[in-house]
C-alpha cells in the first residue's frame, strides 16, 4: 500500500443516527454563569464537559494538591509496601506544620488508617507530611515521585514541591488535572474513596468536622477536597451523584468559605437538572462502513465497542449532529473489535465528543483476486483515471 496515495481523513455522515438525535434537537437555555474565575465541571458517565473555564491553567491548588498525596499512599497500600494498621514516625517538621493540622505530637504512632482520615477528613498538613517522609524519606524526594506519577496519569500541567499545598510559586495543579485525579480515585480507589466523606474524626482527644461543605445535605456531594490560600482564594475538588449520575467539579477563586458553599450547590443543582441523556448508539450498532485495503470484503463495519449516551441541555435550542472520522482505506487483515475510528458528536455552545469505534467483524486478508483489484484501483489513480 503507497501511504501517500491513499491514507486520507474520510468524514462520512452518520444516517443510521438520525432518527436517534432528533428528539434531542429542542429549545433553548442560556449557559451556566459561574460565580467562580476559574471552573471546570464533567459529566462522569459520558464524559462530557459541561463547563470549562481556564482548565488548563497551572494555578496554586492549595489543599487540594493533597489528593495527590492521599494517591500516594493509597497506591502504596495496594502494592503492599504499606498496610493499614502500618505506624508511622512524627518528625519534628511534621510536628511543627501550620495551617489546618491533625494536631500529631512527635510522640505519637499514627496508623496508615489514622492518616488517610487525618488528610481526607482534616486536611492534615502534618498528616501529609508524616505520609511524604515515610514513603519517600523526604518531602522533596516524594514532591517529586508525585510530580513524576501525576504525569503518568496525564496531568500535564502539575508541578508539586510539597505534599500538602503549602503557598509555593512553583506548585501547581490545572483544575482538568485535579479532576483527572478525582476521576481515578473513585475509579480505582473505590475501597478508599468513602474516607472523603467522614463527617468528623477525633485525634489527640480533638474532635474536627470534615471541611468538605454540604456533606449529608442531601444533594449527593460524596467527595473530595476544598482547598483555601489568598493566592488560590476559596477552592474545591468535588463529585456527587444522584440516581445513576455522576458529577465531578473543580474550581478555584472565591471570596469566601460562604461564596464556596454557595457556588457549589449552584453547580449541583445545574449539572444534574439542566441535562438529560440520550442514548446515541447501542453495544454492536453498526454506525458506518469503511473501506478495506487488501481484504478478502471490500468493507468493514464500524460498530460502538459500548453503550454510547450524551447530555444534552434539557432547554437547548441547539442540534446535535454527528460524523465518524475514520483514515483508510484500512489494511488488511483486520480483527472484530480492532479500533478503526471515531464517532464525534457535536452540540452547538458544548466541546465535541469523540468515542472510539471497532471493527465489527474479522476481515481475512484476500487472495489473488482482491490484491489485484486494489493494484488496479492504485493504478487507476496514477493515470488519473479516478475521480475525474
């Protein structure tokens, strides 16, 4: 096969979806005025991103950052390397950390247990730093495996020199990056994840509620993190779930403790009643067809690997349409269930959506027969036969 002849981006229309979109085609609301400088809001489910407002811009994380470090040792407990009722040693730069504290004395022996609920539930700065020095040996040394693991995940915009959020120029999260990591806690952390949602926990005979506003107020926050400097302003890393929906929400730049509590219920309440799902393709739908290069068929369908539902703003006026992008013809042999291509669904005022599509069937590569069609098709091209 000579690439530079044929290897082409081909955008074929989706007529098997039409009947399917056009009950979402309906009328008008006007986009989420977020109180918040900087916010982003995901639909958990679909993936979809409802709201994005400096996404991608390193900014001061505050205690957000200590996501991070519960990662850390959540991973570390999953490898083995720590368990639960491990005890750890308070160092006296543990000891000595301002700003909200566990309250650990030097003297003190916490478990892994007493430390995941001293940072999900306390914010412990003490707490994370006793977590830094016992996995890495240092703060520095763990700032930078956790730098390096935030990376591997794919926050490309995350730069951490501590283990708790202490105001450094150099320390920086983007808020799509503290909602990657939210993403991949409750995905592959599920056992942990309930810690984030503890009301209180009581070390040293001081009893401290969780920082986490609105928790049991019956709107479904069930996590994670609020975070507070004067750089960072008022913050929060959040995720709740009503019926089988799930939300995730970032933002960072308020005034108050108040202001926070406010914009998230108003985020809440907007990301859960203003959309409705739509079901666009069923496991196995075939969506398109594309074109083989050497095959024993001339086509192969493409087909959704999965389920495939959108949001759609239950006011909008906009229409959601869609194409499959796929680059072929495709050589082969190919196998049933070997991605092909992608299905890209658009809403007017909303990000496109893009989801994988497979092959729906195993395509042998041909004989005699077929090789000399597609040599003929080549050859018809070169003498510019084709298309004319």
């Amino acid at each position: 096969m000579l690439s530079h002849r044929i290897r082409c981006l081909l955008r074929a229309l989706v007529v098997a979806l039409a009947p399917v979109l056009a009950p979402a085609m309906v009328h008008a609301e006007p986009l989420f005025d977020s109180n918040a400088p900087n916010v982003l809001v995901i639909d958990y489910n679909t993936g979809q991103v409802l709201l994005d407002r400096n996404a991608d811009e390193p900014l001061p994380p505050a205690s957000m950052s200590k996501l991070m470090t519960l990662l850390m040792l959540f991973e570390a407990i999953e490898e083995g390397r720590v368990a639960m009722d491990t005890t750890w040693t308070v160092s006296e730069r543990a000891y000595r950390m301002g700003g909200s504290r566990m309250f650990l004395e030097t003297r003190d022996r916490p478990t892994t247990e007493d430390l995941i609920r001293g940072i999900a539930v306390l914010s412990g700065n003490d707490a994370t730093v006793v977590v830094a020095e016992g996995l890495a040996g240092s703060e520095e040394a763990f700032s930078r495996l956790a730098t390096a693991r935030a990376r591997q995940l794919g926050m490309e915009n995350t730069t951490l020199v501590n283990s708790s959020g202490w105001p450094d120029p150099q320390h920086r999260m983007s808020l799509r990056d503290l909602a990657i990591l939210a993403q991949h806690m409750i995905e592959h952390h599920s056992r942990f994840y309930a810690y984030l949602a503890e009301e209180r926990f009581t070390w040293n005979n001081i009893e401290q509620p969780n920082r986490l506003p609105m928790l049991g107020a019956g709107l479904g926050l069930d996590g994670l993190k609020t975070g507070h400097t004067s750089e960072a302003g008022y913050a929060l890393t959040g995720s709740a779930v009503q019926g089988e929906r799930r939300l995730i929400f970032v933002f960072s730049g308020l005034e108050s403790a108040q202001e926070r509590i406010r914009e998230a219920e108003r985020i809440i309440n907007w990301g859960f009643r203003q959309f409705s799902e739509q079901r666009v393709a069923d496991e196995g739908q075939v969506l398109a067809e594309a074109e083989v290069w050497m095959g024993a068929e001339r086509r192969v369908p493409l087909v959704a690997p999965r389920d495939l539902s959108v949001l759609v703003p239950s006011l909008s006026e906009g229409t959601l349409s869609a194409r499959v992008d796929y680059e072929g013809p495709v050589s082969a042999p190919i196998e049933a269930g070997q991605e092909l291509g992608r299905l890209v669904i658009e809403l007017s005022g909303m990000a496109p959506l893009s989801y994988p599509l497979v092959a729906g069937a195993d395509i042998a590569r041909g004989g005699f027969v077929p090789r000399m069609r597609s040599a003929a098709i080549v050859l018809a091209g070169q003498l510019g036969l084709v298309g004319q």
